[in-house]
C-alpha cells in the first residue's frame, strides 16, 4: 500500500473517529409524535384547507435537516390525529411511554408533536403526570406542512433545541411555538389562526428561543412532573369531568345533564370571577352534598377565579381555580379524584399545582 493511500485511510479513520464522538456528545431527543397540522397537508401551498395528522414522524423530521446541528434523534408514531380527537388513550400511552423511556440514561429529552386545538390540556396532563426532570417540550404549527410559509419546521428545531438544553430541565413541561417557551401551568391558544397564538395570558412566557438557544426570564413556581403527587402509571381510565359554561339566562340544565352522564366532578367555566346564576348555585351546592366536587373557573381568558370573592365558597365546599382556565381545572380535578373528593384537599391542590 502507498502512502497516499494509508493517509487517506488514516484520513477516513480520524472522520469516522470525529462522527462519532460528535455524534455522542450531542444530546438525544426522543420525539413521540401524535399528528395535528404540523403534519397535515393540503392541496394548495396558499388556501386554508386541509388534513392535520397526514404524514409520519419521519417525513416530518426529515423536513428539518438542521436537527442533526443540535441533537441525535429518535423517534417514535405515538398516533396521527387532529388533536381535536385527543382523548385519555392516546395521554395515558403517551405518559406511560415517557415514564419508561425517562429511565434510560441515554436518552436527554423530549419532543411531543401535537395539534394545536388540545396542545394546553396535553401539555398540562403531562405536567402533573410525567415523573422526569428532563425536559418535556410539545410543538405544533398553526399551518400546515404544505402552506406557504409553515411554521412547523421552525418550530419543531426551536422544540427540539430547547428540549436538548441542559437549562431546560427541571422546568415543568413546557410548549415551543413561535420563538416563545411557555410553560403548560398557563398556556392557551389565544387565536384560531395566528402563528403566535399561544401565550401565557396572565404572566407572559417562560422565555424564547434565540439562534437556537432557550433564553429564560423566569420560572414557574407551581409545582409539576417529580413533584407532583399524581400517579397514573396503573391507570387505564380517568374520572369523567364536565364543564359547564356560564351566560345570560342560565338555568340548571346542563348541571343536572353531566350529573346523569356520570360526573364525578364539575367545572363550572362562571361569568367573571366565578360567579352563576341562583339556579346554577342551588343545583351546584346540591352537586356538592351528593358527593361529586365543584370547582369554580372563569370564561374569561386572564385574571385568577379567587376564592370567596362574591361567592363563600366555604358555604357551598365549592374550590376555586386560581390561574387554571376551565379545561386545566377539568384535568387537575380529574387527577385530583383519584386521590380524594375532599374540597379542602382539592384547594390545597388548585393552590399548589
Ligand atoms: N384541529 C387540528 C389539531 O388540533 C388543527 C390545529 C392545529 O394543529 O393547528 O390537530
């Protein structure tokens, strides 16, 4: 053999060499993915139609070449649907699935792709379920994959280099869209269609991505995954719990509806701070001696539903919800009923979670 090419042999060697350590180094990140419109197409880059949950977790990942700059990835199809079908399933598979996986030393992080419609309740469920301090990070798209300017791609490498960041653990769960991370203990999609539809209405987002870096401002003091008292690892169902809404004129018929269908908790979404009709309040106060708990939310977007403001909520054993919007209360109560049907208790837990 020559030199020139035993140099170029070594040169290989040394490459291969390179790739490897590289490749060590880098974080890895499982991403679990669950479909919505970042993996939706539709027939035209410019019209809104279309079909979220269409292409696979590979193609999506294929997508954004750029991943493999900041961490190994692996990834598996949880399910592919519009988050709108979102149901406990697919969240019980989902947890159980990160619970084991969070075990293996080798893996750094994780990426949960999912529609937008659900992505505040999937990421607050995980929240108070998930038992890891690595980061657990939720990413959709507001357009499809096809659309002219998609938001998808950007968003699942802001996801997945915030998820890989050793400043990201120990954060709670959080979601990435947009630039901004916003942690799942206040989240909401604000808007049907804008790109920047989610953010944290009361206190503004955790922090943002920034050249694919997370830059935090602050932390949420509310207590989330390791420190969280919820355990649903032998759960194959949870509690059914309704929402009631509130508006001019309302009667108890809703009320006396979900406590035909099996409630075992209600959610009452009141006009302002929490507040409902006389009608509501009997029937909810009477929900209440049955045994099955009421917490009092608001419809409205910001503000806290505190605790005997108009209504003494210690006469009726309501609880109120504090910062939790109607659909995060619906989730902390439903955990909450695999523990206890105390209201002191189930204060205590609208307070701390
Ligand atoms: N309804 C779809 C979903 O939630 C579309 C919303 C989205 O992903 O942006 O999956």
């Amino acid at each position: 053999m020559n030199t020139k090419k035993i140099k170029s042999i070594l040169s290989l060697c040394m490459l291969i060499v390179f790739i490897t350590i590289g490749a060590q180094v880098k974080p890895t990140i499982y991403v679990l993915a669950t479909g919505g419109t970042i993996a939706g197409t539709g027939k035209s880059s410019t019209t809104s139609a279309y079909k979220a949950g269409s292409i696979s977790v590979e193609q999506l990942l294929d997508a954004v070449p750029d991943l493999a700059t900041v961490a190994n990835i692996k990834s598996e199809q949880i399910a592919n649907i519009g988050s709108q079908d979102m149901n406990f399933q697919v969240w019980l598979k989902l947890v159980k699935r990160i619970n084991e996986l969070s075990k293996d030393p080798n893996i750094n992080g994780f990426v949960i792709t999912h529609g937008t419609d659900t992505q505040d309740e999937t990421a607050y469920f995980l929240n108070l379920t998930a038992k890891t301090s690595k980061p657990i990070v939720l990413v959709g798209a507001m357009r499809p994959s096809t659309a002219l300017s998609a938001d998808g791609p950007r968003n699942l490498f802001n996801a997945v280099a915030c998820a890989a960041s050793p400043e990201s653990i120990a954060k709670g769960v959080m979601v990435v869209m947009d630039d901004k991370i916003i942690g799942a203990d206040d989240i909401s999609k604000t808007n049907t269609l804008s790109v920047g539809s989610f953010d944290n209405p009361n206190f503004g987002p955790l922090g943002i991505m920034y050249n694919g870096k997370p830059i935090y401002t602050r932390t949420s003091k509310k207590k989330n995954t390791i420190d969280a008292e919820f355990d649903v690892t032998k759960l194959d169902k949870l509690p059914r719990v309704d929402i009631i809404l509130g508006y001019v004129n309302t009667d108890k018929v809703f009320v006396d509806a979900a406590l035909n269908a099996g409630a075992k908790g209600l959610v009452y979404a009141g006009v302002g701070n929490g507040n409902m009709s006389g009608e509501v309040l009997n029937a909810l106060s009477q929900s209440v001696k049955k045994g099955i708990p009421v917490v009092r939310s608001s419809r409205l977007p910001a503000g806290p539903t505190c605790q005997w403001d108009e209504i003494d909520d210690d006469a009726h054993n309501f609880s109120a919800s504090w910062y939790l919007t109607p659909q995060r209360s619906r989730i902390l109560l439903m955990l909450a009923l695999t523990k206890t049907t105390d209201y002191r208790e189930i204060q205590r837990m609208f307070t701390e979670y």
